[in-house]
C-alpha cells in the first residue's frame, strides 16, 4: 500500500459546482497535512495547511482531517473556472525536515463555465 | 520579486551529455530541495539539502547530484542524461520549521533524447 493515496482524476465540473477532493493515507504519524495547487506548466504553491484532525476553512475552500479514518478532504465552494488546476495532497509527520513531505499524484480539476 | 528562480525554463539534451538545472532564491529559506514530476509517478523528491554546505539523498538520486556552497543556490547535476531523466524539475525551499510549506519555483523541463 502506497503511503498517500490520490484519485488522479480526472474531475470535470460545472462552474458554481461543490467539489470534494480527497486523499487517504497509510502513515499515522503524519500530523501535517497540506494541499498544494498547481496551474498548467507551474510550479506547485501552498493552498491550505492544517495540523492534526479538525477543518479549517478560508473562503471558498475547506481542508478536512480526520487522523482517524486516515482520510483528508478538500472542498471548493462555488468553483470558478480560475480553480481550473492539479490539487497535490501532502502530509509530514512534523519531524522538523521538510525533505520528509509525502505528496499525493495530485488530482486534475477542470471547472467548465 | 522574491521567490525560486530556475534555470533553464526548458532544455532538450542528448543522451550521455552533462546538464546543469540552476536554482537561486532569494527568501533567506534555509532548506532546498529538488524534485522531479512525471506523470502517474507525482512529484519525487531527488535531493534536499537542510543548510548551506550539506545535502542529503530523497527518493530518487540515482544519476543526480547536487551541491549547497551558500544559502541561495542549489544547482542540480545530470553527470551523464539518459532518457528516463525526461521530466519536468521543480527546486524549492523552505524554513527548517516541519509545518510543510513549500515555496517552488516554475520548473525545468528536460527532454533527453
């Protein structure tokens, strides 16, 4: 079993739909859990970032974790076609080394107008 | 702008030839690292280095090395391309803290013939 596991996708959507991405994970110590956005031919940058179980949310965009099914989700809200990207699940078992972050395959989200 | 900042944005090599991926930030991060990203197979971790003048291996070093003479640059070095190094190079940095945030820069896209 792979440590993080990552739908690939791809997930096509109308404008102004609720989407749920999602990862699962083997690791149980992992207490860092992080989503990353990356455009078409760019680098990937830090989207949401949450510490242990629990949401956090930050405008149309919640990360969920729930350290005891292993599972993390993130929902976008009233997607616009600019959320268009691939959304990389990572997670750390806050070791104090970043070189420990685990990344998911990344899912490939197209919002259509 | 502050930021990562690679070198070459895209390079078509032949095989047996040696390459160099530069990488300067200018964000005082103490930790750098290399991935490469390749469809199906998500970002992989080549080579990180924690502080100026030391490094250490990711998950995939084989044919790669890397040096950290100062804290901005960290160049990345195909001794001899073969065609499996075909990817796409993202360098990045970060804090020493284990939160997980990455910054990374816009990629190098290599194709080895």
């Amino acid at each position: 079993q792979k440590e993080v596991e990552q739908d690939p996708g791809p997930l096509s959507v109308p404008e102004g739909a609720i989407v749920s991405l999602n990862c699962t994970y083997s690791n149980s110590a992992f207490q860092y859990f992080m989503w990353y956005r990356q455009y078409s031919r760019k680098g990937p940058e830090l989207l949401m970032y949450t510490y242990s179980s629990g949401n956090k949310e930050d405008g149309r965009f919640t990360a969920q974790v729930d350290k005891s099914s292993k599972y993390i989700s993130l929902f976008i809200r009233d997607s616009q076609p600019s959320d268009s990207a691939t959304y990389l699940c990572a997670m750390s078992d806050g070791g104090g080394s970043n070189y420990k972050l685990t990344f998911g395959k990344g899912t490939l989200l197209t919002v259509n107008p | 702008i502050a930021g990562i900042t690679q070198a070459p944005t895209s390079q078509i090599l032949a095989a047996g030839r040696r390459m160099t991926l530069r990488c300067t930030q200018d964000m005082r991060h103490n930790a750098m690292y290399w991935y490469r990203q390749d469809l199906g197979l998500g970002l992989r971790l080549i080579h990180y280095s924690n502080t100026a003048g030391t490094t250490g291996k990711g998950e995939v070093p084989d044919g790669y090395s890397v040096s950290r003479a100062n804290t901005d640059d960290f160049p990345l070095t195909l001794a001899s391309a073969v065609p499996s190094q075909t990817s796409v190079y993202f360098c990045a940095s970060s804090t020493l803290v284990g939160t997980g945030e990455l910054f990374f820069g816009e990629g190098s896209r290599l194709t080895v013939l």
